[in-house]
C-alpha cells in the first residue's frame, strides 16, 4: 500500500504563487509516475502535470509557462510550483502516483487551492 499526504494548498490572490508538495510512503519502490490532477467544482478531473522516474514532464496546456513540476526521488515528494495563478485554476489538486511497473495507482485527499482577490 502506499499513501500520499499533500500539503501547500490554500488562497491567493490572481498573479501569486502557490508550492504543492506530496510525500509518499509504504510501498516505495523506484519507478512510479507521480503528478497532479485538479477538479473544479462542476467539472471532471483533469490532469495538471505529470513527471516519470526519468524525469519526463507531462503537462496540461492549460497551465504550461505557468506550472512547474518536479520531484525529490530521496524524500518521495513531488511539487508543483504555481506561478501567475489565475481564477480558472482554483480547484481541489490530487496527488497522483502510478507505478510504471503494474500500472496500479494511488490518490492523494485533494488540497483546495482558491484564487480570487
């Protein structure tokens, strides 16, 4: 089993910046894809950004330029640096791991991220 514990979600002001982070534990082992997913209220999930054990970026045009991620292999943490944040991207963000080995995922409890002035 695995379990992922985010933190960093919260309010901001449009243009600001926002840090999520994600650490996992139990059943580490070194290849998974770990990302973020977002849901607006009303709206399906979509994906934010991925990163695979090599170090592959995958993002969503929505938040290209503006969203970084990245990931810590010796802490088993991923991050998403949030730049120029925009009213649209207010949503609950899931941390997202799959293993690239059985293709089985796992789900983070979602942080709210909320921009508004």
């Amino acid at each position: 089993q695995v379990q992922l514990v985010e933190s960093g979600g919260g309010l901001v002001q449009p243009g600001g910046s926002l840090r999520l982070s994600c650490t996992a534990s139990g059943s580490i082992h070194k290849f998974w894809t770990m990302g973020w997913y977002r849901q607006a209220p009303g709206k399906q999930r979509e994906l934010a950004a991925t990163i695979t054990s090599g170090g592959t970026r995958n993002s969503a045009d929505a938040v290209k330029g503006r969203f970084t991620i990245s990931r810590d292999n010796a802490l088993n943490t991923v991050y998403l640096q949030m730049n120029m944040l925009k009213p649209e991207d207010t949503a609950v963000y899931y941390c997202y791991m799959r293993s690239e080995i059985s293709s089985r995922d796992y789900w983070g409890q979602g942080t709210q991220v909320t921009v508004s002035s």
